[in-house]
C-alpha cells in the first residue's frame, strides 16, 4: 500500500524533471530497455472461426505489389491505434499541472477515448458503406496525425479535450474497420493477420509508454513536445492508403480454406466463418445481419468487452501515477506501463489461435482474471518492491483483449454477422468503459491514496470474468436471434 502521506513533487508546469539518484528507485532489467523492438487488444478486429492449424500470412486476393501494400497499411495504422493514448498517462502528472486539472478532471480525460470509440465507432460501418473502409482508414489516419500534433498547442483544458476527441475519433473507425479489410483481402488467413496486426497495435501501445518521457528529456523536456512527436507516426500511416485507393480493386469472393477444416472438426454442427458474401468494391457487406439486441450472447460479448477495455484505460491513465506516488521515478514508470502493453506481444498469437481450438473459451478468461487479481493484490500491499512481478501479471491479464476480438470472430456464422457483432460489442463495451477512470480519478482525489481505486480496479474483474465465460459458450449468434436488417 502507498504511502498516503506521500505528496510528489510539483515540477515546472512544461518540463519533466530529471529524478535524482534514490534508492527507491527501481531500475528496469536489461530484457526490457527497448521495448519499442517488441505489442494489439484497439482495437479491434474480430478473428474468423478456423479449427485448423493457421499457416503464416500469405495474402489471397490481389497483386503481390497490392497485397504487400496492404500489409504496411495494416501494420503502420495498428502502430497508431493506442500511443495518442498511452504518451499521455506517460506524461499525465506533467499535463494536470500545466493545465491545472484536477484529479476529476484527469479522470474525465482518461475516459474520453472509450466515449469516442463508443460513438465513433458505430459510425464507421456507414461510413465505410458509403466511401469504402480504405478511405475512412485513411480519413482516420489523417485525423490521428492532426490531433495529436495540434492538441498540446491549444492552451486549455476544453481546447485539449477537443483535439484530443479528433485523433480518437481516427482511432475509433481504425478499431472497427482494420477486421473488415482483413476478412475482404485475406479471407483464408484471419487469424495470422490479425496475430500481425495485434503484435503491431502493442508495439506502438508499448513504445509510447516506455519511449515518452526519455524522448521528451531529450527533446528539451517540454510536455507538449512529448506528446506531439507522436505526429510523426501518425503522418508515416497516411501514406499507404493514396495508392491503395488509387488501385482499389475489390476482391471476389474468397472460400474460407480454415472454416472448412473447423466444420470438418466440429462434425458439421457449425457452417463455419465464411467471407466475402455480396463483397464488392468499397468493402460493402450487403448480407442481412442478425438482430444483436435479442442476442444473449451479443450482449454478454459487449459487457466482456467494456469491462476489460475498462480495465485497460485505467491502466493506461492511472498505473504509471500509482507507480509514481509509490516512488518509482516518472521514467521507469512509464517502462513498466511499457511492460504490461508489451505482455500484448506473444499473447496475441497465442490466445487466439488457443481460443479458436477450445469449443469454450470460458477457462482462458478465469485464468486471466485470476493473474489480475493476484497483481492488484499485490499492488495494493507492495506496490514498488514489486513493481516488476506486478507489471507482467496486469499485461497477462490484459490479454482479454486479443481473447475478446477471437470471441467476436467465434461467435457468428458470417462476415455480416461478425462485422455487426464487432460494431455492436465494440460500441456498446467502449460505453460501459467510461465511468471506470473517471470514477478512479474521484477516489483518488478524495481517498488521498490507492486504496480504493486498486479495489474497484480488482473488483471489475468479477463481473468481467462471468461476462466472458457466458460470452465463450460454443454457440453463435444466429442460434439466438433471426436474420434481418
């Protein structure tokens, strides 16, 4: 448990100090002093359901030049679906006193991107309907690099708000459409893709938190030169998307290979993850969806959703503040944070493919929510002494997120269905994530300590893990609902 009467230091409301020499400092171990060379769970692509062994990545539609074009695409949006998010709790004691928020406030702060995802989220399948998800990928690229550039600059609370909501809303229909690219371009390679894209999500989600502060001192120290140097990758994901527009050609319908080997190993009793129904160029899904309101399964997936993506914005808002508070200098703050989303790495390959050979997926999510529960324990009684160990437990139980998008694949017939089942879950989760910072930032403000806000982070976890195991029945969503529009 921090020390309660422990106030930290006020720095220069634009710089970071450079934190002295302490023995309480905690010094990273070698294997993690880079993490940008290693992490993705926004997003945020549902995976197909496949039974059979996934082979590595080899695009199926399209020319090689294409196909490769994509890939980049794919690889350098993932890189910015989380930094705009992640450099800012890096930084966030050095934004409060800048802008003078208060605990509240700072809470609200880390509860604007799940609002955004939330709301911009179910937008994203009109607009890709209309303009195609190549251009909207491309449009949130653009508004990712805009926003995070400019928000440091705007000189205020509402002003940083505001900017911050235009890169989230980039990030947002990055979240949702990146699955319906993959199932349109690599319909008999899902799960590799997504593996692909979900390693990149937390290398970028990784690299921000471990390389902002060091960035920043070296950059001269200046909070908004750390935030906003994130641009720069934010400018590097625009680029594939022009020529891939230029040369869009949809591909034809695809058979799915790997749902053929799941029907074959599940005795025929589920018609497998078929692609391409009525695809046509602009990455329309004109097949009749279900009707997810009805579906019990639809809204245990959402609530699964919401409360891990709750737990995984108040660790990117809050953890490095607590690791702070308990003495742990700002840099290696940030690395730890860096560690968690780093956890994100190998578990990305493994749970999905794990989970798309379990008929329920149910003992995955209590072995996770389990290696939470330990971590916030620790947390709460030793929160520096064993700052490492703590670290590696919250990025194993974090993993819910890659577990989540398998799930989302697992749980429909067809693309449709799936496309509407990521939107559903994805938008409805983001919204059931927003009172979980902010209601952090409150205790923490009033409490004077950690206390109670470790408590509500471990007790999240209850309903999370009852969530998931009904949301990991071997059933789909087309079982409980009709078909229709």
């Amino acid at each position: 448990m921090p020390d309660e009467s422990y106030a930290p230091p006020q720095p220069h409301p634009d710089r970071i100090a450079t934190p002295a020499a302490s023995p309480a400092a905690v010094t990273p171990p070698a294997s993690v002093t880079s993490p940008a060379s290693v992490m993705p769970p926004a997003p945020s692509a549902a995976p197909v359901s496949s039974g059979a062994p996934v082979s590595p990545v080899a695009p199926t539609a399209g020319s090689p030049w294409r196909a490769r074009l994509l890939v980049a695409g794919l690889v350098l949006a993932a890189l910015n679906l989380r930094p705009a998010i992640t450099s800012l709790g890096a930084l966030l004691e050095e934004v409060r006193t800048g802008l003078h928020m208060s605990g509240t406030v700072a809470g609200v702060l880390t509860s604007v991107p799940p609002l955004c995802f939330a709301v911009f989220g179910l937008a994203a399948p009109r607009l890709a309907r209309r303009a195609g998800p190549e251009a909207v990928v491309l449009a949130g690229m653009a508004a990712i690099a805009v926003g995070v550039a400019v928000r440091p600059f705007t000189g205020g609370t509402a002003g940083f708000l505001a900017v911050s909501a235009l890169a989230l809303m980039g990030i947002a229909v990055g979240n949702v459409l990146m699955p319906v690219i993959v199932k349109r371009h690599f319909p008999d390679r899902v799960g590799p893709m997504t593996g692909l894209y979900s390693m990149a999500l937390a290398v970028g989600t990784a690299s921000a938190a471990a390389l902002t502060v060091p960035l920043t001192r070296a950059l001269g120290g200046g909070w908004r030169t750390g935030l906003a140097m994130w641009a720069v990758l934010g400018v590097a994901a625009v680029l594939p998307w022009p020529a891939l527009l230029r040369d869009r050609r949809g591909p034809s319908a695809a058979p799915d290979h790997a749902g053929g080997g799941a029907r074959a190993a599940r005795g025929g009793g589920r018609d497998g993850a078929r692609t391409g129904e009525g695809a046509r160029d602009g990455a329309r899904t004109e097949a009749p969806g279900p009707r997810l309101r009805h579906s019990r399964t639809a809204w245990a997936l959402a609530c699964f959703f919401g409360l891990q993506a709750t737990g995984a914005y108040i660790t990117m808002g809050w953890i490095p503040q607590l690791f702070r508070d308990a003495g742990v200098p700002a840099g290696t703050a940030g690395v730890l944070l860096a560690v968690i989303m780093v956890m994100g790495v190998p578990m990305s390959f493994v749970i999905p493919r794990l989970g798309t050979r379990m008929r329920n997926q149910g003992p995955i999510v209590v072995v996770l929510g389990v290696c939470g529960l330990i971590a916030y324990a620790g947390v709460a009684v030793a929160p520096a002494q064993g700052a490492w160990l703590w670290a590696v437990l919250l990025g194993i139980s974090g993993c819910t997120f890659p577990l989540a998008l398998t799930m989302i694949g697992l749980r429909s017939r067809s693309g449709a269905g799936v496309v509407r089942l990521s939107a559903f879950a994805q938008s409805v989760g983001y919204l059931i994530s927003i009172p979980g910072p902010v209601l952090v930032g409150v205790l923490y403000q009033h409490s004077g300590g950690w206390g109670l806000p470790v408590a509500l982070m471990a007790g999240l976890l209850v309903p999370q893990m009852v969530a998931g195991v009904v949301a990991g029945r071997d059933r789909t969503i087309e079982d409980e609902v009709r078909m229709g529009d």
